[in-house]
C-alpha cells in the first residue's frame, strides 16, 4: 500500500514530516531517479534518495513503536540543535538507527519532569493533539497571594492572548506563606500555559514540574537527566488512549532486579559524567608562547669575564 512520502521520510528517522515537506518542494528528494513533488505516494520497493543519498527506509508495519519516558532537568531546551549551543533534551537519548526519537509536547527552558519520546509520528501528533484530550499534571510552586477567589477564576477558565484556558483540576498541598506548592491538571499543552494562567492573576511560578502525562507518572527511580524505556502495555495504553492498534513488539529486554538496579545506576553514573562534562572547561589549544630569558641583573653585568686557565698573571720582575 502506497503512503505519503513525507511520512516515509520521517518514519526512517531524516526529519519531522513538516521538515520533510520543506525537503520535498526545494526539490531535494528523488523517487526512482526523479524528482519528487509534495503529495507523491511512494511504495516500499521504490528508491528514495535525499540529496543523492539513499534512504533506507521500513514499512509501517515493520516498524517497533517505542516510548521512552525522560526525566527533564532545568535548562535544557525541546529542540534538536540549537544556535546558542544550550543543551538539549536529545544529547543523552539512546542513539537509533533507521528511526529517530519524536518528542511528546515540550516543556519550556525552565521546566522539568516527565516528557514523553517515540519512534512513532502518528502516535506523537495524536497524543499532541487536543481532541484526545491527554491530561498533563504539573506541580507547581507559586509566590504571591492565592485566594479561593484566584483558584476559582483558574478553573472556570481566564483570558489569554491566544484564548481562554483553564485548569480541569487544581489541588492545593499542604503549606502556609506566599511560596505554594499546588497540583494543577489541563488538556492540551500550549506554550507556557501553566506559568501564563498563574501570572494573569498577579502570581509568579518559580517552579514547574510536570509529573504526569495521562497514566504515566514521572518514575521516582530516574534522576534529572535520566531515562527508562517504557513496557509493551505502557506503549499500548498511550496507543489505545489514541485510538490506535495495538504494538505487538517490544525491544525492552526482561531483566531481573539485580539487572534493574545495575541499570539505575549505570543512568545515574552516565548523568553525573555528562553533568562533569558541561562543567568543565574546554582545553585552550593555543600554544604557548616561550618565556622571555630574564635580564640580567646589574651586578652579573659589571663582573669581568673569567680568565682562560693558561692565562698567566705577569711577574713583578717585567714591571
């Protein structure tokens, strides 16, 4: 069966599908030696090339669905490059070949906790997509005055630039003074909702923390920076939440608890040496310039050269 050419591309891991279109209509992708346009349908047996090279490509069918649960620390970014050189949610990922990580949503510069990556586009987009209606759950920590007043207006819904929002759920933790900590659930994931909500009235989000995303909880054992594959029934009920067929396939090996733990802390050990990485310094490579003889000192030049050794004194007698 014929698909979309773009969804081929971005199965076999070269972009997203939106970067594929961009591909496609500069005339960078070739099907069976010609160029190929935005649109085309392409079937499995047909060579793709992108700027000449040949991609190897896979059918849906073949294809394993994969979820991988990362634990976000604070100053990395949702993208795949970024020109500042900040880090990046995809330097520590597992490497793939022939398919590439998806992320799940975003979480902004300075928000950590639970994101989601896959394998697979469709699942991704429809995950994303607000009609399914995932519920995300965030803990945050507001400063400010918060009055049931202010948590009533959050969940009938406030006004922002982009439309009117509002939290399905808001539960409020344990806790006296301006700092806070409440649990607060939405549906869709807009750019910065949460901390937007909370500064329409008056209020500051110092920090965020996403802690579910629908069933999956952020795992308690992954430190920041960390990640832990998630089991055939974890991939299928995200799938089904989507209306999606079931994943039959899993590639996460059955370990035992030994297994387990010598897993943890081989995440934990590989944290701590990316974490000593981005700290330390890059080497200088410019070659040091040779240092400079010293003068010498005023009394080395006033003393008189040595006399060779056979150089005799005069005798008194020839005076």
């Amino acid at each position: 069966m014929s698909e979309k050419l773009q969804k081929v591309l971005a199965r076999a891991g070269v972009g997203s599908r939106r970067e594929m279109e961009t591909l496609i209509s500069s005339g960078r992708v070739s099907v069976d030696g010609k160029v190929a346009y935005l649109g085309d349908r392409v079937e499995t047996q047909q060579v793709i090339r992108v700027d000449g090279h040949v991609v190897k490509t896979i059918s849906e069918d073949a294809q394993v669905c994969r979820v991988l649960a990362y634990h976000k620390p604070e100053g990395e970014i949702c993208s795949r490059h970024d020109p500042e050189g900040r880090a990046t949610v995809f330097d520590r990922l597992p490497k793939l070949q022939g398919s590439r990580w998806i992320a799940i949503g975003r979480l902004d510069i300075n928000t950590s906790g639970l994101l989601l990556f896959t394998t697979d586009g469709e699942l991704a987009n429809r995950l994303m997509h607000p009609k399914f209606e995932v519920e995300r759950e965030y803990a945050v920590r507001v400063f400010g005055e918060v009055t049931d007043a202010t948590i009533q207006k959050l969940r009938t819904g406030v006004m922002l630039e982009d439309g009117k929002a509002h939290f399905k759920k808001i539960k409020v933790l344990p806790g006296e003074g301006l700092n806070r900590w409440f649990h607060v659930m939405l549906t869709e994931g807009r750019n910065r909702e949460v901390r937007r909500m909370w500064e329409s009235q008056g209020t500051v989000v110092n920090r965020l923390i996403r802690v579910r995303y629908g069933d999956l909880h952020l795992p308690k054992h992954i430190p920041a920076g960390g990640y832990a594959e998630c089991t055939l029934d974890e991939v299928n009920y995200l799938r089904e939440l989507v209306k999606l067929p079931a994943e039959t396939q899993s590639l996460l090996k059955a370990e035992d608890r030994s297994e387990r733990r010598r897993r943890i802390a081989g995440i934990r050990r590989a944290v701590r040496k990316h974490q000593i990485a981005e700290k330390t310094p890059a080497k200088s490579t410019a070659v040091k310039a040779k240092p400079k003889p010293k003068p010498a000192s005023e009394s080395a030049k006033k003393r008189p050269a040595a006399r060779p050794a056979n150089n005799k004194r005069p005798s008194r007698q020839g005076r």
